[in-house]
C-alpha cells in the first residue's frame, strides 16, 4: 500500500454543490469511493478560499485504485496534484533518523 497526497482546486460549479452539499457530504463520498477500491482515508481537509480547495491524504493498494480515485475527483477539478507521500511521517529510525 502507499500514501499518496492529493491536492485539488474545484471548478466553480463543483465548489457550488460543495457548498450546497456540505462538506460532510462531499468527505462521505469520496471515504465511499476509497473503501469501494480497496484503500482508506488518511486524511481530507477543506481549504476554501486558497489555492487548493480540498486536501487529502489517501492510501491506495496499487496504482490501479489511485487512477481511479483521481478520475473520480477530477470530474470536478479545475487542476489537481498528486504526490507520493513519506511513509516515514514518525521519523522511524531503524534505517537512521531521517530529517
């Protein structure tokens, strides 16, 4: 499995129903298509009003499941961007401390 960060900016019709919806809503749907291939919801913020307007990070169980969760997001985004993440968030120091 890997973390992967997604970052993603809405087009403006998708930050409409956002609003409309509610986040709670929005954050259900995309915990649902997670779960539905395999992966699971590290973590998924709103950020209204920046450069990104949704931040998460995701754990995918191939790159199958992180294509597909990217072609789910991306039928509201208007740019997206998406990293590996470390999965050494903890500094884990049995192969020395990383900085």
């Amino acid at each position: 499995m890997s973390l992967v960060l997604i970052m993603a900016k809405l087009t403006p019709q998708a930050m409409q129903a956002w609003h409309e919806q509610g986040v709670t809503k929005r954050a259900a749907d995309v915990s649902a298509m997670m779960e539905s291939i395999g992966g699971s919801v590290v973590s998924y913020y709103a950020a209204d009003g920046g450069e990104w307007d949704n931040v998460g990070v995701f754990q995918f169980p191939d790159d199958w499941s992180h294509a597909a969760m990217i072609r789910f997001l991306a039928q509201g985004l208007q740019r997206w961007r998406s990293r590996e993440a470390a999965t050494d968030l903890l500094g884990d120091t049995r192969g020395g401390r990383r900085h």
